[in-house]
C-alpha cells in the first residue's frame, strides 16, 4: 500500500534545508492519495511518527531544447507533493550508510 502512494523522495537543497532545519520531508505522492493514507504510508515505510501532512499540486510546466534543426517543445507532467512534518527527534535518513 505505501508503494502506492509514496512515489519518490524529493531531494534538492531546499527540501534537504526543511529536513535539517524544521525536520519536513518532501516526497512526490500518488493524485489520488489524501492527507491521512499519506501520513500512514510515510509512519508504516520508515518507522517514524509523523505530527503534519501538506500537499500540494505542482503544475506542468512548458519546456523546450534546441537541436540542429529545430526547437524541440513539450510538456513536464503536473505532480502532487506532500510535505510531511515528523515529531521532534525523528529523522528519515534516504541515503543509508553511504
């Protein structure tokens, strides 16, 4: 069920910043997953007591890229994101032993 809603991690310096400072953890969660499968599915993958769950919806972006020819235009997909809030102390660590 958790492989399901949680898709991936998002690590990039600001939410590596939230995780560090105010111990938020940004993941790229499933469109149709609410708030509360969100929070269970972080609690029962990484064993920690999780205090707030905020999501939001990214929208699509436009991009483009430049090859011999001709510009080259698409679409980024549109994802929703939870920002997930742990209780004092708890800490995921999505790097293992490296």
């Amino acid at each position: 069920m958790a492989k399901r809603i949680l898709i991936k991690p998002i690590i990039t310096e600001k939410a590596d910043t939230l995780s560090e400072k105010r111990g938020q953890y940004s993941f790229v969660v499933n469109k149709d997953a609410n708030k509360i499968e969100i929070k269970k599915a972080v609690a029962d993958l990484y064993n920690v007591e999780v205090d707030a769950v905020n999501t939001l919806i990214m929208p699509s972006k436009a991009k483009s890229r430049n090859s011999r020819r001709n510009a080259i235009k698409g679409r980024v997909s549109s994802y929703k994101k939870a920002v997930v809030t742990l209780a004092e102390g708890e800490t995921i660590n999505f790097f293992g032993e490296v």
